[in-house]
C-alpha cells in the first residue's frame, strides 16, 4: 500500500506533533507500506524531517505570507502525482487546491479537536473562515480518524457518514527508556507548555505553585507564559529540545497534562505530552478523561475539567504528590500506548476504507 502523508505544521523535532508523525510514518514503513511526506512548512524545520525520517520520501513547500495558496497547490501536485492508495491529512484549514485531491485520492482525515471551539478561542478571520468552509473537508474525506470517543460522538461531526474510528495518540515506547524515580526531599513537578494555547493551562500551574509555596515546579515552554513570573518556586526553562529537557524530567516526582481542556468545550484527550510523561514513568495530573484509560487510573490524577479546579481539588493533589512521590508508573500499565499498536489499527482503517466497508 502507498500512502502520502499531507502535513501542514511549523514547529521542529521538539513538538509533540512532530514526534507523533514522524513514528507514525516509522511504523508504517515497518509493516511494509511504502510512504511519502508532503510538507507545507517554513524552511527551518524540513531539515529536522530529513534528519528525522532518513530514507522516506519527503517533498517540500515552503511558504510566506502571501504565497500559501501556490505552496498547497504544488503539495496537492506533489502528492497526486505519486498515485497513492491513500492520502492521510492532519485536519487543517481547508485550501481550495484539496478539492483536487478529494476528487482523486481516498483522503483519510485525522481529527485532532473541536476546531468550531479552538479555531475561535480568538475570534477573527480564522474562526469565521473554518467556519465556513469546514464541511467541504470533512464531507469529501472517504474516511475519519477521531482521537476521542467524545469527538467522534459530537455533533460537531454529525453530519459525516463516512467510515470512521476512535484511535487515541500513541508513542514509540522503545524510544523512552523509563527514568529511575527522584529522591527529592520536596516534590518536583514539571509542566510542558506551548504560547497560545489556553487549554494547557499555564495559569493554573502558577495557582497549584502559589497553593504549595514548598513544591518546586519546572515549566518548559516558552519564557512568556506570564502567569508563571514572579513566584520563586517556579523555574521558566523555555522552549528546550528533548535532549536538553529530559534531565528536568528525571528530576520530577509528578507530571502535568492538559488543565483547561473546558476553554476548548471539550472534556476527553490523549495528550501526546502525557504519553511522553507515562512512556518515562511519571504519574500524571491532568483535568479531563483520558482516552486510553477510560475507567482511570491510580497514576493519573484526573481533576475536574472546571475554572477552579486547582482550588476545589488542594487535598486530592496533595494526597497524589504524597503518595506517588519517589515512585514510578510500571511500563507494563501503559504498554497499550505504543505507537505499532496504534498503528496496526490505523493501517487496519485504511483498507476498511479501501474496501468501502462502513
């Protein structure tokens, strides 16, 4: 099977979604398939893919502010012209040049959010645009891959009748050795963040910090997630390569996923950093179901996904960092998270699709 990969994304080899395609595409050339790379992207970063990725074939177009339009056009040329049995894209926004890739190529559609809530988180023109043209995607699309069991029975998705399946996010296990646990005399926390996106919740890391003046919390992520300044238990590492992280890692008793999953109406998630956290062995805070533990867990601390979750749930958070402190989460208890089990599903899809079964 031949399968084109269209990935519009600008962030390098440190991002979770980077991380997250890159070992899709692995384990897809592992089981056989023959796959290509079609990037619409800056420059800077398709040399972390080659890196990356080694003998896959990757095309590239890069674009600037006024040239977007004829850099998915030759991506769409890139990709036909390579006669794929199926055609993955990451949902974006939707380009006027895909509708020549709908009309030739099964496209399988990955859906990530809720982009009627994200896309609008700040109103403008990408909200109203998505908005607007969002049905001419996910209409053509000959089959949908959701992440969560709650975006897939949202109405948002309603009207899509094509095939369609739950596959939560994945990590290659065997490239996360588990780290040996801290013997820290107070606990260390880390969070990992990302400029402009208020699900993470930022904010509420520096409440849970001002809450526990004796706990010590890294934040990796950009120096300007404000709500962290000033307060002397909280050190701001910013935006920092694995390499370089993973000692703040090592260093931690606790992990913090998503925190204000509510600011994007949504209530379930597999964050990929969350995988990173429990593929390391760190037991994990986080405000929303995850989909791959859908009954809970004893290492995740799920909080409610409300504005003042951190201050309802004090007791419960320091009971937590108590009792998991200096431990680690057992390999055996997330083995289900690796990336050739989720893609054998994945590739399982594509020929439900291929055979037209619903």
């Amino acid at each position: 099977m031949k399968v084109a990969v269209l990935l519009h994304w600008n962030e390098g080899s440190s991002s979770g979604v980077f991380k997250k395609v890159a070992s899709q595409i692995r384990a897809w050339e592992s089981f056989g398939l023959e796959v290509s790379l079609h990037l619409v992207c800056r420059t800077e970063v398709v040399s972390e893919w080659r890196t990356s990725l080694g003998q896959t074939a990757i095309s590239h177009h890069p674009y600037s502010r006024f040239s977007r339009m004829g850099a998915w056009r030759e991506a769409v040329q890139a990709v036909t012209s390579g006669r794929p049995d199926v055609v993955y894209h990451r949902y974006d926004l939707w380009m006027p040049q895909l509708r020549v890739l709908l009309r030739s190529s099964p496209v399988v559609l990955e859906i990530n959010t809720d982009d009627l809530a994200e896309y609008c988180l700040q109103k403008g023109l990408r909200c109203w645009y998505n908005r607007q043209t969002r049905a001419l995607l996910l209409r053509g699309a000959a089959g949908l891959v959701f992440v969560t069991h709650e975006l897939a029975a949202s109405t948002r998705f309603a009207r899509c009748t094509q095939p369609r399946v739950v596959i939560g996010n994945g990590i290659a296990l065997a490239d996360y050795d588990p780290l040996p646990p801290p013997s820290n005399a107070d606990p260390h926390l880390v969070f990992m963040g990302a400029a402009g996106q208020a699900w993470h919740g930022v904010d509420k890391v520096a409440q849970m910090a001002e809450l526990f003046p004796q706990w010590h919390f890294d934040v990796i992520g950009p120096r300007d997630l404000g709500a962290c300044h000033e307060l002397p238990n909280v050190a701001l590492h910013g935006v920092k390569e694995y390499s370089a992280y993973r000692g703040l890692l090592a260093q931690a008793d606790i992990a913090l996923g998503t925190l204000a999953a509510h600011r994007k109406r949504l209530s379930e998630g597999c964050p990929l950093k969350v995988r990173e956290y429990l593929a390391h062995g760190l037991p994990c805070i986080m405000a929303c179901g995850d989909t791959d533990f859908p009954l809970g867990s004893p290492f995740i601390l799920q909080l409610p996904n409300t504005e003042d979750a951190i201050l309802q749930s004090a007791d419960r958070i320091e009971n937590f960092v108590s009792e998991w402190k200096g431990r680690r989460v057992p390999r055996s208890a997330v083995s289900h998270l690796d990336i050739t089990v989720k893609e054998q599903q994945r590739v399982d899809f594509f020929h439900r699709v291929l055979r037209g079964s619903p």
